[in-house]
C-alpha cells in the first residue's frame, strides 16, 4: 500500500522532465497572476494565503509523507523564520529579499540541529518532543529585548517594487503585491520539491521510511537521510514563516501560536501526506475553512462564542473524518469507496 | 527560601505526575500518547465548573466531574481509537494517524467547549484558602489547597498502585498491554480492558484539572500546558512505568520551580523542551522504562 502510494505518485510526475515541468508550472503561475488584475482585494489576501499554506504544508509532506516523522511544532520553526526575517530586515537593515533569504538560511540550521538530536525519536516520541518546542518556543520573545515581547518587531516591506507596477498596470493594492510575491516562490517551491523527490535523495528518503533496515544494507545512511528531511522541511517551514511575517507586517509571539502548527497537520492530511499533488488543494481548503464556518455562522446567529469557535471546530471534525475515512487525503474518489466500504 | 520552593515544587509537581500518569496509562493500553488528554481533563473540569455553578457546592461537583472524566475516555477510546484500529492499519500514515485523531479531537473539545461555556476565562473556586499556611508571622506558598492536590495525587497514586497489583482487573490491564495476544488467548477481552484503561487515565486526568484549577482560572486552554509538562514527566519515567511518571512528575516541579525562583518566568517551557531533548538522548528508555518496550 505505501509502496503503490509513493510510486503512482513517482510514476504520475516521473513523466516530465524537470525542464517541462518548470515551463508547465511557470505557465501556471502566469495564468494565476494574469487572473489577480480580475478579482478583489480579499481574494488577492486569500490567494497570498494558499500560496504561503502550500509551502508550509509541502514542509509537513516531504517531513512526513516522504521521511516518516511527525512534527507537531513546524509552527514554531515557521516563527524562527519570520522572526529572522524580521531582526534582518529591521533591525540590521537588509533589503527585504535578503531578509528572507537570511531568515530561510537561520531556519534550515536550525532544522539541522533539531533534526540531528531528533533522529533517534520516534512516532509519538517525536511528536511529544515538537510539540514541546512549539509550546516552549514563543516564550522566547519575551525572555530577550531584542525580540520584541508581546508586541514584537514590524516587519513592512513597502509597497511593489516600480517596475512590477510598471510591467503589471492596473492598480496595484497591498494584497495583490503579496500575492505577486508569494505565488512565484510557491510555485520555484512546488518545482523544487517534486525535483527533489524524484532525484536519488527522494528515493533514499523514501526507503529509509519504508524499510529501514533493507535501506540500511542498501547502503543508505538511514539517520543521515532523516536528518536531511528534517532539514529541507525545516528551510520550507521557515520561508514561509518569512513570507508570513511580510503579511501580516510583523512578528509577534501571538502570530505562532500552537494551533497554527495543528493546522499545518490538518493540511498536510487533507493533502495525503503521500501526495504532492494534494497540497494546493490543502492549502485550498485551510484557507476556506473561516470562510466557510463564517458563512454558517451567519446561519446559526452569528453570536461570538459561535464565529470563535466555528473555524476550529470544522478543522478538527475534518481532520478526523479524513483520517478515519481517507487517510489517503481528501480525494473525492477516494472518499467516497471508503465511505461505501464503511457502511457495506 | 529552598523549603518554600520546594513546597511550590511538590504541590506542581503532584499535578504534572497526574498527568503524567493518565499519558502512561493510555500508553500502556493502547500504544497511543493521547494529546486529546488536556482537553478531556478540561471538559471534565468544566463539567464540574457547571456542577458547582448550579449546587455551590465543590465537593459533590469532584465526583461528578472525575465519573464524567472516565465516562469520556471509555467514549473516545470505543468511538475513535477501536474505529482507527481497524481501519487505518496501513497507508502512509498508519503509525501517525492516532496521534493525529487525538491532535484532532483536542482542537474539536476546545472548540465545544468555547461554544458552550464561550473562551473567557472563569473561576471555578473551592471552599479550601488559596493562601499559605501561617507559622507565627511567618507565611509559607503552601496553602490548604495545595495540601488537598498533594493528597488527593498521593490517594490517586495509592489507589492505581492497590488495583495494578491486588485484583484480577490491575493483572489483565498489565496482561493486556504487554502481550495483548497471549492475553486474548487466556481469555481476557482485551478490548473492553483497553477501555478501562482509558477510563482510569480520563478520571485520573479530571482529577488533576478539578484539584489545580481552584489555584488559577478555568479556560478552553488552561490545561494544555500541563499536558506538555506532563509528557516531559511521563518521558522521563519511561513512559511505560506508573512509578515512574510520579517520579518524572514531582521531579520535573521541583526542577520547574527553581527554574522560576532563581532564573525567570518565561524560560520555564524551553527549559521543559531542553529537559525532554536531554533525557531521550541520554536515556530513551526514561529512568524507569525496560530496554525492549520501546519498539510497539
């Protein structure tokens, strides 16, 4: 069953070349921002949204999909890399790009790191462990002045750069500028990933996973190739965590919180850990989830307690209901053979 | 000054061995670290928060809130962990899809929870005096309540200890959860023992959210620290040993609170983070965990 999953997906990209497969995705994203000229201001932030949820899903998939660890704390290497950028940017003046770059660079280091003290961990050991990261983590903000505390340190790039503005026309608002940003660097992302999984790293990540001891005489250094997942999920995560911060136009220790790693794991499930393909449609459905639970709360009154509670109650039902009837992800087709299955 | 922090230390620390008991005791069941635990300790708290608002009255709303504790998990475990059991057997996520229901069954009763009782904090008080004990003029941090927790964690402790090793139930739980086969072949139902046990860590778990919340407030979220401290807990006793989660527990609050005392507030939970990475790479089998459970 794992082998079929991993290789009808190696089968169904394996196809293209790496060549082909960047024009395809180019021509995709170009398709993409043609289209924000027609739509408004929300579904430009909206759009911003699922670019920055697919890079932070693809980091729980190529960690878990492909590498077989869980992390219940990628939210917290996702504010190592916001918080980066942010010290970068403002505090020792770099121009934005390179903040980013820095805060990606800080992140992957610090993936190494955790990465080589977690190799040994396993299933809910791991778990545990990031968990306690993610909860231990944003206090941080408050022990160093640097930081921030509460309020945290801004972190606002500006406007578009002129000759966007220029190339592009129209006019050119805050959020459509951040989704001219974010879906480029999803989609070099999305191409780098898939080229990564298929090249020999992939394969040996995905041996490591299925059986240790076979890859191990293979001659697979198994807890090397975990520590290297560990890694490249870590530099995904925090890039994110930058493009993030550039959002929302700071950092503070309320952006992480614990639920965002949750939801980074409700993605990656409704993508099917297995499954690049999934995560435009997870990264689709995290950021439909208020939508949605906005419009059913109208429905049933609108009260606080019901618009604060709606979203999470959604997101937790569903990632319940796709582990137990779809542990594949949320895939129509597969959904529904589980649900006849069920009730044969 | 070191008497008072240790007696801050051993009152958390009987909260954090709680919990860390109610982790080992599922563990042990069903190979499951149930992160859905903070959430079923705090609706049971709030069951007993309800209880209280309507009789005034806190020790009739213990009992009802500890049997609702247990009632939940025996639900949880049949309605959620038998399902999982015998569906997502493979796939690419078999070995993470319990600990992702019960991540997912934690957000789903924070979520009740606010939309019932709603997100702002309440209080749910006891007749007990949150202020320290009095000696002359001098004032200990150890109040009657406090006492209470220590107590009731030592009665708890007790009671587990009597059934593990006196009745025939404590000898199928153990059967059970070593060689569940070889247990279903003598005859024991290892299903329905695996409820039970996840009903004694559900009243075990509303039994540390009942004593501690008095000492603060009552919200969706109160308890979830306590699950991470108690995992920490429970590792560093192995996670398979019921001795040792108590000792992980109060360790871990006297270490707690002389991180407080002497280095500050905010690096409490780092200091947890280190502590766990410390202990699993020096001893992944805890101080009290045999060498071959690991692997199950």
């Amino acid at each position: 069953m794992v082998f079929s999953v991993t290789k009808r997906v190696a089968m169904h990209s394996a196809r293209l070349t790496p060549l082909k497969r960047a024009l395809l995705l180019a021509v995709f994203g170009l398709l993409l921002l043609l289209l924000s000229n027609q739509v408004d201001e929300l579904r430009s932030y909206q759009g911003a949204q699922v670019a920055i949820y697919a890079i932070a899903i693809s980091s729980i998939i190529v960690l878990t999909g492909f590498s077989g660890q869980i992390s219940l704390g990628h939210g917290a290497v996702m504010a190592i890399g916001g918080y980066a950028s942010a010290l970068a940017f403002t505090l020792w003046n770099f121009p934005w790009e390179f903040a980013l770059m820095f805060g990606t660079i800080v992140g992957t280091i610090f993936g190494c790191a955790l990465g080589i003290a977690s190799a040994r961990l396993q299933g809910p050991y791991l778990a545990g462990t990031t968990l306690a990261l993610a909860v231990g983590l944003p206090s941080l903000a408050n022990q160093f002045k640097v930081l921030g505390g509460e309020q945290g340190i801004s972190f606002d790039i500006g406007d578009a750069p002129a000759w966007l503005r220029q190339m592009v026309g129209g006019e050119f608002t805050q959020y459509k500028w951040f989704f001219w940003l974010a879906t480029p660097v999803a989609i070099v992302t999305f191409w780098f990933i898939t080229n990564l999984l298929q090249s020999n790293v992939g394969r040996s990540w995905r041996a490591a996973r299925n059986h240790p001891v076979a890859a191990g005489l293979a001659g697979i250094n198994v807890a090397r190739a975990k520590i290297l997942a560990f890694t490249v999920s870590s530099s995904l995560a925090s890039l994110a965590g930058g493009l993030f911060a550039v959002m929302l136009g700071l950092v503070t220790p309320m952006a992480f919180p614990l639920s965002l790693s949750f939801l980074l794991v409700t993605g990656a499930v409704i993508a099917g850990v297995g499954n690049l393909a999934g995560i435009i449609l997870g990264a689709l459905v995290l950021v439909s989830i208020p939508e949605l639970s906005g419009t059913l709360a109208t429905y049933l009154g609108n009260s606080q307690k019901v618009t604060a509670n709606l979203p999470g109650l959604v997101a937790s039902l569903l990632l319940i209901v796709v582990v137990i009837f779809a542990p594949n992800g949320l895939r129509p087709t597969a959904l529904w053979k589980a649900f006849r299955q069920f009730y044969k | 000054m070191i008497i008072n922090t240790l007696l801050i230390g051993v009152s958390s620390g009987a909260i954090y061995a709680l919990m860390a008991l109610a982790l080992v005791l599922v563990w042990r069941s069903t190979r499951v670290v149930n992160f859905a635990q903070a959430g079923q300790a705090v609706l049971s708290t709030y069951i007993g928060y309800e209880t209280m608002a309507r009789t005034h009255n806190y020790w009739l709303s213990v009992p009802i809130a500890i049997f609702f504790g247990a009632l939940l998990a025996a639900i949880v475990d049949v309605l959620f962990m038998r399902v999982l059991a015998r569906r997502a057997q493979q796939g690419p996520i078999a070995e993470i899809a319990p600990v992702i229901t019960t991540l997912g069954l934690l957000g789903l009763i924070h979520s009740l929870i606010g939309l019932i009782w709603g997100n702002t904090f309440v209080q749910y008080t006891s007749p007990l005096s949150g202020k320290g004990f009095t000696f002359g003029t001098h004032v200990i941090p150890f109040s009657p309540q406090n006492l209470l927790i220590v107590l009731t964690a030592t009665g708890v402790m007790a009671i587990f200890a009597a059934i593990f090793t006196f009745t025939d139930l404590g000898l199928s739980l153990r059967a059970a959860s070593f060689q569940p086969e070889i247990a279903r072949l003598a005859g024991i139902k290892v299903d329905r023992v695996r409820t039970v046990g996840w009903a004694f860590a559900g009243a075990t778990g509303a039994v540390a959210g009942v004593v501690i919340t008095p000492t603060s407030y009552l919200s969706p979220n109160s308890l979830d620290l306590l699950l991470v401290t108690g995992f920490v807990a429970a590792v560093i006793g192995g996670l398979e040993s019921l001795i040792g989660a108590v000792v992980g527990g109060v360790v871990l609050g006297i270490g707690f609170a002389f991180i407080l005392q002497y280095i500050g507030p905010s690096v409490t939970f780092l200091a947890g983070f280190i502590i766990l990475m410390v202990v699993q790479l020096v001893k992944p089998h805890g101080f009290f965990g045999h060498k071959t459970s690991r692997h199950a």
